[in-house]
C-alpha cells in the first residue's frame, strides 16, 4: 500500500517537472550575474512579466562572474555584471563566437564605511589606498583617535571587491591582513562593532549602525557626500556603472524587447525605485 | 523468516538436486538481495574514490602549467636581460615595492609596469585592441617597462622580451605565504597561512572540547542518575543538530563582542572566535562516542577495583577511562576531523584575513573557508579554480591520515585490553 503510495506520488513528481521543463523550454528569457544587481533585475522582470504575461524571464544570482561564464556557455542570454568583462573572459568569448555587448543599465556609488565614533568625516583616495594596502595602521595617523585600523574586505570573487581595487588600490594589492566577509550584511555588522574597523559597501546598503565618509578625489579638493545626485553627476570618485551584457542582441528579438524595456522611462523608474541611479 | 532461512541451509549444506529445485527461486532472491545490500554497502567506498580521483586530477593541474592565464602574455621591452620571473615578483614590480629593475639583474632602469587600463583615455573602455597597441607601443619605446596583453593583440612578439612565468610547484603552494588568487597577469597562490590557520582553530577547538567533553562522558556514563541522564544526554545531542549557520551567527553577534572586550582587541574576530564555535560544534561527537566506550568497559573491572576499597571517582579515572582510552581517542579524533572540515561557522567568525596568524587572538583564515568564499566565481577550468581543487586535496589528505590515525591508535589499545 505505502509502495502505491510512493510510486503514485514519484509519478505525480515527475509530471510536475515535465510541466516546468516545458514552460522554460519556449519564451523564457534568461538572465544571470551579480549579486548586486540581482534585485534591480528581478524587480524588472516582475514588472516586464505583468506588461507581457505570454513571457518569462528568469532571474538568478551567484556574481558577476558565473553571469559572464554562462554567458560564454550559452546558458544565458544575459549576464547582470557590477564590473567590466575581463580580458580573459572576452577572449574565450570571441573563440566560441560570442561578441559580448555591454549595455550600462544603472548608475551605483560605493560607499567606504567606518564605527560610528570614528571622528573622520572623509577622506581622500590617497588616504583610502594608504589605508586598504596597509600602509596606515592607526588611525592617529590620520588625526584620528589612538586606534589600530581594522580593515574589512569583501571575498575575492565579488565584483564590489573588483570595483574597489581597480578604482582605490590601482595595482597595488590589498593588504594581507584584511579581514575578507561573505557578504555586505557582514562588512557592516562587523564595521558596527569594531572601533577602529573601516569597510566598503554599496551606497544602497548604508545604515544607521555604520558612518558613510565623504571622498576627495586628491588632497585639497572638495570632499564629497556619497549622495544619488553626486553620483550622478559624476562628481563623487567612487561611482561606477552597473551593465547587463548580452552576446549579441540583433538576432534575439526577446533581448531587444527586454533592453527597450529597460532604458524605457518606466524600466529606468524601477531602478531609481531599488536605490540605484538612473542612466538616462 | 523461517521459511526463507531454510532452504538456504540445506543448499549450503548439501547439494542434491530436489533441495535445489525448492530452493532455486528462493535462492535467486536472496541472491540479488545480497548483491543490492552490496552495491549499497559500496557506494561509500566508490563515492571516496571518485571524490579522491576528481580532487587529485583537477588539483594536479594546477601543477602543470604556468600561473599566467592562457591567453595572456606578459612582455618587458626588449633591451630587458630578465626572462624568467615568478609571481611574486611580478607582484613585487606591479605594486611598486621593486622600484628599479637592477634590484633583480644588473640592467639599471626604472620599472614601468603597464596594463591596459592605463591607456584607455579618450576611447570605449571595451576596446581592448586600441588599448593594447598603445601598450605595446609603450613597453617598445620605454626601456623599464613591463605589461601584459592578449596573445591574440601581439603582433610582432620578436620586438619584446617575453618573459615566462615557471609552473607553480607543489612547494610554494604549500609553504608560500601570500594569497592572491586573482591579481593579473600572474596569480600568487601560497596556502601556508591557510594551513596554519587550519591548524589553530582546530588546536583551539580540541584544547576547550576535550576536557568539557570527557567530564560529560564520565559524568553521564558513571555518576548521572537514569533521570539526570535523561535530562542531558538529548540536550547534548541538540548541539549536533543544530544547523552550522546558526551557530556562526551566535558567533558572530555573541562571542566576537565578547572576546572584543573581554581581551581587548582590535576586533574579536579570530581563530579564538572560531575554535570556541568549533569546540560546541565536535563535543557532541567526542561525549558520544566516549560514553559508548566507558559503557563497554566491562562491569567486573569497576566491581573489583570498588571491592579494593577504590572509590567511584578513582575507579573512574584509575580504571574505567584507561580501559577506555581506544575509544575515546577515537571520538576525539573524530572531532578533529569535524573540526577540520566545518566551514561555514569558521567562515563567519574568524575574520579570514590570508595572513600568517600571529597567535590565537588574530584573524585567520582555514582552508575550507577559502574554498567555501571563492569557489562561487572562480571560472570553471581556470587557475583558480584548480588551486581551490588543490586545497580541497590538502583536506582530503588531512581527514584521511586523522582516520588512518585513529584506526592504528582503537587497533593498538584493543590489543592491551
């Protein structure tokens, strides 16, 4: 009996992932990538599936690096990146005859973050770069209180970390000694509880619990507010874009549709709405 | 029951040809019985063979060629009499800490290191190709420079030095100290603060969990009462259920403030932070499987050293615990081999800086955190991907030699006893 049972309920399983398997197979829309713009996207798709019920898009995460190697794959038509498409990843692109397409669908800023009693109210690139490579280790250094320095990264693989290199550190390296965090909850959560801690995070991101810095790009110029119409502007140093790339959107008419979508006034709503900038 | 067992009797112990014929089906059947029991009973051992062979090959690869990506080609002008340079080097000029080239050879230039984002203005930031030329144009004219573009983009490779990068060897993976999975053009892989890392937490780990794990295993196996034992046995096995996750969190908003204040320190994530995690996480493993041996030592061992006049606590540890000693190293071995391989609480609360760990109270990284932060976006096939692998054989090896280990350590004692 519990034998019937089981099998009735295999066969039920199984029907059920026919069911799904066939509703992905036709117009379904796949896009894939970074974990920061993972919510912009979904909440595009959300609105892009009411206007056109007939289709699906099926948004998932895992960074902007698995975007991009499904992209080269095939396995997805769009890739959601928060950095540029490596030199290397073009390469393998351009062999399996793949010509990647950068679309920029939204305006993001990052924000460096200390403990809320940290007397600094900004800093400069300089002093960021000095201080992410190790060089400054107390914050005396920098007319600060007598407190060593804390530094939180983010893993390697993330694109926010990719986007700070390049635009703080250049090609010096991050110091050793940076704590490395799983995800932006962690950076703050542990910024909020270490006096001499200081971290970088997305501008959506800031809280109470931490004090965002203002930026100077170099000593004696302005330091600046990580506020949306500096972004956007372009005046805050530490912007940076945020892309969809898609391999080639001339043949697939669902991708064009999806990017009018997108740089409509409707799509670029929703990205203000999320809490990034829009492009246009 | 009785009916299948006995056919299966008389066609082992004789066998004429009617018992057969009776048998036969039965016989068929526990034939196949016996073959799915095996293949069940196997595919642990077939799972850590096919586990072993994929860690070992992917792993291997990392030692088979260069620590530059493929397409990638690293040029210095060429007036330059360097050929060869290691990764960390490469580091060394791209970051400015080697500042002249005669610091390496005796060729007196300043280093120029260039990569093609340096030549992006005033163009698409996709279009490599501008910016490469303008590179090579660069590294032909400067005598100092040195930079790295697609194979594909260098056209005319005789009019620069082409310098290699040698293979990564399995000594600097293991004993290098720096950690750079993806700088360009060549990647510093060195997992020596990893293994060290590893090896703190779980010092730390087993040095809080054996003794509170022990007393409990005494505790509940000759003192506790049936009531007090109900009590605290189920409490105990709780701790194993509850999901890794969780834990780390405790951790990270519990003890790390704690260990902040109570020691003073920058931060309180540390290896400490994570061994107390840890040392929670394996005392269920090490009371249960004690308790087991203390409950397996036979009777007549405590009534006769009670006859002598022993009391409980020292026909405990005098007696009952050396007879037991096999068992329990085994469960304390076991909690070493947990400890080795958790990662997700580890990851959460120690901070997982890549620096040799000054001692207990820094912040360190293991090397299943490493795996755990990074596998997600490492390009499949790529370096860093086979150097993640390689890690993963490191562990392998580790928890397997802790199992050799605690097999020879129960063989020896059983014998004595």
């Amino acid at each position: 009996m519990s034998f019937c049972s089981i099998r009735n309920a295999t066969i039920v399983l199984a029907l059920c992932i026919l069911l799904f398997a066939c509703v992905d197979g036709e117009e379904a829309l796949t896009i894939k990538g970074s974990d920061t713009v993972l919510p912009l996207a979904q909440k595009l798709a959300e609105v892009y599936m009411k206007k056109h019920p007939e289709r699906i898009v099926v948004v998932t995460g895992g960074g902007s690096g698995v975007g991009v190697a499904a992209l080269i794959e095939r396995n997805t038509k769009v890739a959601n990146t928060s950095r540029l498409i490596k030199k290397t990843e073009s390469a393998l692109a351009q062999r399996r005859g793949i010509q990647p397409v950068r679309h920029v669908i939204a305006r993001d800023g990052i924000t460096v973050v200390v403990h809320p009693e940290n007397p600094i109210d900004g800093l400069t690139l300089d002093e960021l770069k000095a201080l992410f490579s190790g060089r400054i280790r107390n914050w005396k250094e920098l007319g600060g209180e007598d407190e060593n320095v804390v530094l939180y990264s983010r893993e390697v693989s993330s694109g926010t970390y990719a986007f700070f290199k390049d635009a703080v550190l250049g090609k010096t390296n991050f110091a050793q000694a940076a704590n490395l965090m799983p995800g932006t909850g962690s950076v703050v959560q542990s910024v909020s509880q270490t006096r001499g801690g200081i971290g970088y995070i997305g501008v959506a991101y800031l809280n109470d619990k931490v004090k965002g810095l203002n930026v100077a790009k170099q000593a004696g110029s302005e330091y600046i507010e990580p506020r949306s119409e500096h972004i956007e502007s372009g005046i805050y140093p530490l912007g940076r874009e945020l892309f969809q790339y898609s391999g080639g959107i001339e043949r697939d008419s669902l991708v064009r549709d999806w990017f009018e979508f997108v740089y409509s006034d409707e799509g670029q709503r929703i990205v203000r709405q999320i809490g990034y900038i829009p492009v246009r | 029951m009785i009916t299948k067992a006995k056919p299966m009797q008389h066609s082992r112990d004789n066998e004429s040809k009617p018992f057969q014929k009776v048998g036969g089906l039965t016989r068929i059947r526990e034939r196949i019985i016996e073959a799915v029991l095996f293949l069940s009973a196997s595919t642990a051992v077939f799972v850590i063979f096919a586990m072993a062979f994929y860690l070992f090959s992917e792993g291997g690869k990392l030692f088979t060629h260069s620590p530059v990506d493929e397409y990638i080609e690293i040029i210095a002008n060429k007036s330059n009499p360097v050929e060869v340079l290691t990764p960390l080097e490469i580091g060394d000029l791209q970051s400015g800490k080697i500042r002249n080239w005669n610091t390496l050879s005796d060729f007196d230039a300043p280093v120029h290191f260039v990569n093609t984002r340096d030549f992006m203005e005033g163009t698409s930031p996709d279009n490599e190709e501008v910016h490469s030329r303008r590179l090579l144009d660069f590294v032909k004219a400067t005598p100092g420079a040195i930079g790295y573009v697609f194979k594909d983009f260098l056209e005319r490779p005789e009019d620069f030095r082409i310098i290699k990068v040698p293979t990564t060897d399995p000594g600097t993976f293991l004993l290098g100290s720096q950690w750079y999975p993806t700088v360009e053009p060549a990647q510093i892989l060195g997992i020596l603060s990893m293994i060290l890392g590893t090896l703190y937490v779980t010092i730390g780990a087993i040095v809080l969990a054996v003794p509170i794990s022990l007393g409990s295993a005494i505790y509940l196996s000759e003192f506790a009462g049936s009531r007090m034992r109900s009590i605290i046995k189920p409490v105990i096995e709780i701790l194993a259920g509850i999901p890794s996750v969780v834990y780390g969190f405790f951790g990270l908003v519990v003890i790390v403030p704690f260990l902040q204040d109570l020691f003073n320190l920058d931060s309180g994530q540390s290896g400490l932070a994570g061994s107390i995690i840890l040392a929670l996480m394996i005392v269920p493993t090490i009371v249960s499987i004690s308790e087991d041996a203390l409950k397996a030592v036979p009777k007549t061992l405590r009534e006769a050293s009670l006859a002598l006049g022993a009391t409980k606590w020292q026909t405990s540890y005098k007696v009952v615990v050396p007879a037991a000693i096999s068992g329990i190293s085994t469960g304390v071995l076991l909690g070493v081999g947990r400890a080795i391989g958790e990662t997700m609480a580890v990851l959460m609360v120690t901070g997982n800086a890549a620096v040799i760990p000054e001692g207990i109270l820094s912040s360190l990284r293991t090397l299943t955190a490493t795996i755990a932060a990074e596998l997600g976006e490492a390009p499949q096939g790529g370096i860093h991907f086979e150097a993640l692998f390689a890690i993963g054989a490191v562990l392998f090896l580790f928890t397997l030699s802790i199992n050799i280990i605690a097999d020879l350590i129960s063989k020896k004692y059983e014998v004595k006893l």
